[in-house]
C-alpha cells in the first residue's frame, strides 16, 4: 500500500491463511478499516480467481467505519508441493463521493487514469496443515478467541455501547417503578385518612342535626 501520507485503508491480517485439507473448503476473514473522514471504495483482486470466493470483493465503508471480508478457498483435489502457496491478493482502495453506494461506483473507480490516487495492498497466501499449532491459533481466531485483537475490539465497543444504552433503559425502567410505588404507597393511605375524616365530619354534622331537631319537641 502507498506509504505517501496516511494510508486509506488498513487489512488485518496482513495475509492470508487457510487451513489446508483436500477436498474441503477453508475460510479467512480479513477486516479492512478506514482510517479517513472520507467514503472509501475497495476492490479485492487475486491471481487464482477459480480457487477462491471472495465476499464482498467490493464494497465502499464509512469514515471511521470497518468491513469485514471473508475469503473462501474452494475444496482442492491436490496439494501444492511443500504445501507453498504462490497465490497472490490485491486490495485496491479509492476516495469516492460522499455517501456513494457499492452501485453507484463506476466501471472506472479503481483507473488511475487522470491522477486518481488508488492504493494497492498486497496479501500473500499461506497453507496451514490442519493438525500443527498454527492451524489451532487459526480456530481460536475464527471463534472470537483474544488472537483476534482488532476483530475483538470492534466488537468490544459495539457491546459496551449496547450495554450502555441497555443499562441507562433498566435505570429509567426502575426510576419509573419506584415513583409508581411511591404513588401507590401514599394514594391507599391518604384516601383511608380521608375517608376517616370525612366521616367524623358527617358523624359530627349527624349528631348536631339529630340535636337541633330534638331541641324543639321537648320544650
């Protein structure tokens, strides 16, 4: 990739590595990030296009924003002598408008003609054989283990986020419940005092009517 200024993009890992077993497929995710405030378009290319599906090949991230890409290779019916791999992967990446979409890029976006600045990052590839150490740290990182840093710490924010916004619902939740409760206590216990009174009165105002209206028929 150009070293000129601050790189558009970057990859994690910086190549790519498979388990290798015949006929089965095997998978590596790749996550690119872009390190600008602008809408940046990537296109992934490889030597070997038959062996290899690679979803998205092209996409466009947000500023600040990261993709992640999973490239499979496809089942083989033969192994490459010393299990060396001589396959290559290229990963262009272009300044586009703002708020452009994957269809709104142009057959032309990743030319440099006309001195369009469009970085380039090679990825070689690597064959793990299933049953050494490397072909395990390779299972961790697939299943979210520690090895996979940057993945994780997308990950991590996007959860600490999430919790955030789960916790402050839960205290708003309860903040509501206890003014209901509150409520609930004072209304029984002032609607009971009332009654109380309410009735001594009409008991007082009784008496004193019951009263005047006897005073007169005894004199």
């Amino acid at each position: 990739m150009s070293n000129a200024g601050q790189q558009l993009i970057s990859v994690h890992p910086d190549e790519l590595k498979f388990i290798f077993e015949l006929e089965k497929q095997s998978f590596c995710d790749l996550k690119v990030v872009n390190n600008t405030e602008h809408h940046v378009a990537f296109k992934v290319k490889t030597t070997s296009p038959k062996k290899y599906f690679v979803r998205p090949n092209t996409n466009v991230i947000q500023p600040w924003d990261a993709c992640f890409i999973r490239v499979t290779l496809q089942a083989q019916l033969e192994c490459p002598p010393d299990m060396q791999c001589k396959d290559k992967f290229l990963l262009q990446s272009t300044i586009v408008p703002p708020h452009s979409d994957i269809d709104d890029l142009s057959p032309d976006t990743f030319n440099k003609d006309g001195g369009k600045v469009v970085e380039e990052c090679k990825l070689k590839v690597v064959y793990v054989a299933p049953n050494s150490a490397s072909a395990d740290a390779i299972r961790n990182t697939s299943r979210g283990t520690p090895d996979n840093s940057s993945n994780q710490a997308i990950q991590r924010a996007k959860e600490e986020r999430d919790a955030a916004i789960r916790q402050t619902q839960q205290l708003q939740q309860e903040l509501d419940m206890l003014k209901r409760r509150r409520l609930q206590k004072t209304d029984p216990g002032f609607s009971f005092k009332f009654a109380l009174f309410v009735a001594l009165i009409g008991l007082m105002v009784g008496f004193l009517l019951n009263l005047s209206l006897s005073s007169p028929s005894s004199e």
